[in-house]
C-alpha cells in the first residue's frame, strides 16, 4: 500500500506514522528524520539541509527529490510505503508521479490529517522538553509535578526553539503557501482522506484505519 501522510506541523505525522508501519508492514519514509540523521553525521548534504531547517524554510526541491528518490532503491519500499513530510511542494509532487510511474506503481491514499493554526500553536508552544532524557511534558495536557523539572528523571526541562511561536507561525505560513495546495492536486486523483487531527492520538489513529479500510 502506497500511503502520503499531509497535515501542517505538530499535527502527528510522524506518531501516526510509526503506527500505520507496524499494521501495514511498509517502510516509513520521513524526509524530516533522514535530513535530522543527515545534519547529526555531518554529511555535505545534512550541512546544505541544516541552513533551511535552522530558518524553518523548506529545504531545495533538487535536494528533497534526490534523497527520495535513493530511498525508493531500497529493496524494502517496493512493497509500499508510508510517506510522511514528503512531499511538501507541487514540484516535489510531480516529481513523485514520475518515481512512482517508473516503479510501476501508483498512490492509494493521500490522507490529511486537519489540525487548525491555534490549537497546533497551543499544543507546541506548551511543550517542555526534558534536557536529560528527552521527554515531553505539556504545561497543560501533561503538567510536570514540579514547574521545569521532569518527572521522568528530574532532568531540567526547555522551550524548544522550533516550539516558539513565532517559529511555528513561519511553518505554518510556509504549510498554508507551499504544502497545502497539494490537496487539491491529489482531490484529482480521487485519493484524499481527510482526517480530524484534534481528536486523541488513538482516535486519530482508528479515524485513518477506517478512512484506508486497513
Ligand atoms: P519535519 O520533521 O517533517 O517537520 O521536517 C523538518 C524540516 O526538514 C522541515 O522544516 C524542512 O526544513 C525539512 N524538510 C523535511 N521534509 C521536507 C520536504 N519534503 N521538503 C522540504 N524540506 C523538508
């Protein structure tokens, strides 16, 4: 199964990923974590990626494309995939037409997860991530005991520079301009589920196993 997962940031692309992976027994293919993975080696390209990523721009089609395009070789994704963060622009999803037509293959699904601006600025901007191991506490869906420190390990607890507000509104701009206009490229090709994102990570989950019929 050929899956697109779209929503605007913070909206569980990547939860609700990890999750259709483990049912449908396909790769996730994230653009997001291979460019994070690509920055933390050092590579030419994560170098390149990391001055967009840092401005919270989209990195260059070309660079997108080619790294996707590598990916599709590898023997696990010709049984389907579970795309998510990509693609992000007209160009990158034209682009996968012609990947995918050369595979052989074509999408059954474009499922957009429907979060809006406010709730997802509520939602990060209330993030606290935890300096020692990592985890996040919400100052109100998941208050910690003690204001700043986590209760996992006591470690001190941040604001994230990509959980600022100002950081998530250029995102969101950059979703609403370059990203959101796919829906109705796919709409097309009759492939558009569109799910409510505001729901419980559970919920949102069981609303695209019905939408996918999967
Ligand atoms: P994500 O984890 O999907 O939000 O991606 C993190 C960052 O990686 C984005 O803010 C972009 O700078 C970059 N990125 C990931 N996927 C793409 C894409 N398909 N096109 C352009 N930039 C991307």
């Amino acid at each position: 199964m050929n899956i697109i997962l779209i929503g605007p940031p913070g909206a569980g692309k990547g939860t609700q990923a990890k999750r259709m992976i483990d049912r449908l027994g396909v790769p996730q293919i994230s653009t997001g974590d291979m460019f994070r993975a690509a920055v933390k080696e050092g590579t030419p390209m994560g170098k390149k990626a990391k001055e967009y990523m840092d401005k919270g721009a989209l990195v260059p089609d070309d660079v997108v494309i080619g790294v996707v395009r590598e990916r599709f070789q590898k023997p696990d994704a010709k049984k389907g995939f579970v795309l998510d963060g990509f693609p992000r622009t007209l160009e990158q999803a034209k682009a996968l037409d012609g990947l995918l037509s050369d595979m052989g293959t074509k999408l059954d699904h474009v499922v957009v997860i429907e979060v809006p601006d406010d709730f997802l600025v509520e939602r990060l901007t209330g993030r606290r991530t935890c300096k020692g191991c990592g985890y996040m506490h919400h100052v109100k869906f998941d208050a910690p005991k003690k204001d700043g420190v986590c209760d996992k390990c006591g470690g001190d607890l941040y604001l994230r520079d990509d959980d600022k507000e100002a950081t998530i509104r250029d995102r969101l701009t950059t979703y609403h301009g370059q990203t959101s206009p796919l829906i109705e490229y796919y709409g097309k090709a009759n492939v558009v589920r569109k799910v409510d994102g505001t729901m419980s990570m559970e919920d949102v989950q069981k609303a695209i196993a019905k939408a996918i019929g999967a």
